[in-house]
C-alpha cells in the first residue's frame, strides 16, 4: 500500500489554548473545515462529549473521526476513517506551539491508498496538501475573527457570452502568484487607461495549467475590450474567450480563500455534478476593486466550462 505524508504549518494570533480548546471540540469543526464549507447539505453529525463525529455528503463523501489522545495545549490524535468515495484509514494530528502572543499551529496525517491508486500518490498528496492549506487559513480567521471570511454562492449553469481582451500570460509557482498577477493587472491597467471607451468588462484571469506537484502555474490575466488596440506592446498579447455555457460559482472574501471556490468546482466535476468541457480553459472574474474594497468584500466569480 503505498503511503502518504501531509504537513502543513500556520501561525495564529491566538493563544495555544484557545487553539487547543478548538480543535478538540468537534462541534467547532463545522465552521472552519474546508471539506465542509464545499457541501453545504453534508449531513454532521458530533457525539455528545464531542469528541467523536461522523460526516455523509454527496461531495465529500462520507466518514468518521474521534480523539484517541490529547497533551493539555501541545497535541491531539485522531483516527480518521473514511467509508466513501472508497474505504482507507488515517491517522491525523494537530501540534501547538505557543509564541508570544500566537501559536504555531501544525496539522499532519499519514495514511496509504489503495494499491491500485499508487500512481496518484503525489497528486494526492499534492490535493491533500492543499485542503490542509485551506483549512489552516479558515482555521486562523475562525480563532482571530470569529467567523470565516469565505462564503460561496452557488449560482449554477448559465450561458456566458463570448468577449475579446487583451492580457498578459505569465507563468509561477503558487507562492508567486498573487504578486505576479497585481503586476500583470497594474501593466494592463496602465495600458488601457487612456482606452478606457474601448474596456468592456471586469478584469479576469484564465487559468491553463495548474501542477499541484510540480507547483507550477501558467495563467492570462486580462482586461475584456470592445475591440483590439493597435500596436500591442511587447508583452501584451490579444486573445477571446468564445460563448459558452458555464458553473459559476461566487465567493465573497480576501483572494487568499479562492481556493475554496477552486477546489469546489474541482470536486463538482469530478462528482460529475457537471460536464466539465476542458477544451476552455476556466476563468475567474474580479467584481470590485481591492484597492477600495475591504477584503472580507471583495466578490469573485469563478467559471468552468460545461459540455452543452
């Protein structure tokens, strides 16, 4: 069976025993996971000591996870068993650290897939990795702010007419990401100002590859235009998203939680909630202006491409 190893790592502006107290009590579990925050009509259900719960959804499937041993504000065990989409065990771990005024939260699991699954392994890794990622955010904004500054709006499949733009393609790792995109936007931005009669929508960024193992990411930021400048500079390239039809899915909050939005429609299509036409590449529109928006308001509306 081969075997998996996840580690993930945040520090929270919280003492270590109000971390603690949290993660030990599974009715909180609910507000912070960021598997449930995916499947809103998941089915929870927390023991009575809470220290045991059991979960049933059409997109995360299904399990169970109990406290098998806890040190007072330093760790916590669990057995992890899921029952669907196929039956494996885990065993999962949280460390806390106290510094100063914040803790050093550490999340980890261990665990083997099927042996007919030992191809995937780093994707799974990779996957797993990043859902740890996702919760040790929301986790952080649970303990710091009392509530999660992620909402998802499940707006469903609509049609989505077609648009030129101009825009700039890049490639980076995810740590590079946002900083790289807020200088392709300021380039562009800088570019159409005084063309803004020909601007034409919100500005957006194409996605056309996402490696989770090799942590690598090509993607086009751009601005949707009436018509194509002449005279592109260096750098600028043209390019059209054609009509078709889409899942969109809106988030609401800092752009350091898009990932639930993502990984949602990722787990969507391949719970085959939609037909996911991946000849387009999927696109993520930014409604309003981080630079006058708060970010627990900034609205981002994330689209797949569905077969017809």
């Amino acid at each position: 069976m081969p075997k998996m190893s996840i580690q993930r790592t945040v520090e929270v502006h919280a003492p270590a025993d109000k971390v603690f107290n949290t993660l030990n009590d599974f009715n909180s579990w609910t507000a912070w996971s960021p598997w449930l925050i995916m499947d809103p009509k998941a089915k929870v259900t927390v023991r009575e000591d809470a220290k045991y719960y059991e979960w049933d959804g059409e997109r995360v499937g299904s399990g169970q996870m109990s406290i098998i041993n806890e040190q007072p504000n330093e760790s916590i065990d669990y057995d992890l068993l899921f029952l669907k989409p196929w039956k494996s065990k885990a065993k999962v771990s949280f460390y806390t650290k106290a510094k100063g005024d914040s803790t050093e939260v550490t999340w980890t699991m261990d665990s083997s897939l099927p042996f007919f699954m030992f191809w995937m392994k780093p994707m799974m890794e990779a996957f797993v990795g990043m859902d740890y990622e996702r919760g040790l955010n929301l986790l952080k904004d649970y303990l710091e702010h009392g509530e999660i500054k992620s909402k998802l709006d499940f707006k469903g499949e609509s049609t989505v007419e077609g648009f030129d733009y101009v825009g700039i393609s890049t490639q980076c790792s995810k740590e590079q990401l946002g900083e790289k995109m807020r200088q392709d936007l300021e380039k562009l931005g800088a570019f159409m100002s005084d063309k803004q009669d020909h601007v034409a929508g919100n500005p957006f960024s194409i996605y056309a590859k996402w490696d989770m193992v090799k942590n690598r990411i090509s993607y086009t930021s751009g601005i949707p235009v009436t018509q194509i400048p002449d005279n592109l500079p260096a750098g600028i390239e043209a390019g059209k998203i054609p009509t078709t039809k889409a899942y969109e899915l809106r988030h609401t909050g800092p752009y350091l939680h898009l990932g639930n939005a993502w990984s949602t429609l990722n787990n969507m299509a391949r719970g085959k909630a939609f037909k996911w036409n991946k000849k387009i590449w999927p696109w993520e529109v930014y409604l309003n202006d981080p630079a006058n928006t708060p970010e627990e308001e900034l609205i981002t509306s994330v689209y797949f491409p569905v077969k017809s």
